[in-house]
C-alpha cells in the first residue's frame, strides 16, 4: 500500500512519539467530555432548583402572603380620562362589511 521495502529496526523516537501524541488526543478528548458533563450538572442543578425552591417554595408563600392583592388586576382605561366609568362607545359599522369596514361582493 505505501510501497515501504525497507525492513530493519524502528527507530526508539518512533513508539515514543506516537504514544505521546496518542496520549495528548485522548485527554484533550477526556477534558472534552468532562466539561460537557459539568454543563449538563450544572443545567440539571438549575432545574431542580427552580422546581423545588422557587415553584413549589417562593412562589407559594409570596401568593399566600399578598391574599387577595395577588388576584388584583388593573380595569382597562382605553384611553378614557381619570374617573370617566363608561367605556367609550364603538363606532357602528354599516350593514354588510367585514372587519375591515370592506363591503362584502
């Protein structure tokens, strides 16, 4: 295949080379693998943290401390002045348009 018709020894520097550069890949590899292992932990961490202290822990207690207030949600102005109650009236759109004022064919 490589058309080698020497035969003799192997040169010492030979092996050494070759396990050294073997050795290099397979812990750069390892290194490789280690790190992505320590940002799937560190994501699993986050997980369960978040699904034990803050949903099942903070979020509970802060909804029982705040009562009624927690439910408190703010009626829509839609551009009324301060103490105006009714909303503002929609104008009517005439028969046979759709949502657009288009009339229909």
């Amino acid at each position: 295949m490589f058309a080698v018709s020497r035969t003799g020894p192997i040169d010492p520097w030979i092996p050494l080379m070759m396990f050294t550069i073997t050795f290099g890949l397979s812990m750069d590899y390892e290194v490789f693998l280690l790190s992505r292992i320590q940002e799937g932990f560190g994501l699993a961490v986050a997980i369960l943290v978040d699904a034990t202290l803050v949903r099942l822990v903070l979020v509970p207690s802060v909804m029982q401390l705040l009562g009624r207030a927690n439910w408190w949600f703010p009626t829509r102005s839609y551009g009324q002045p301060r103490g105006s109650a009714a909303p503002p009236a929609r104008p009517r759109r005439p028969a046979g348009t759709g949502s657009h004022g288009f009339s229909r064919w």
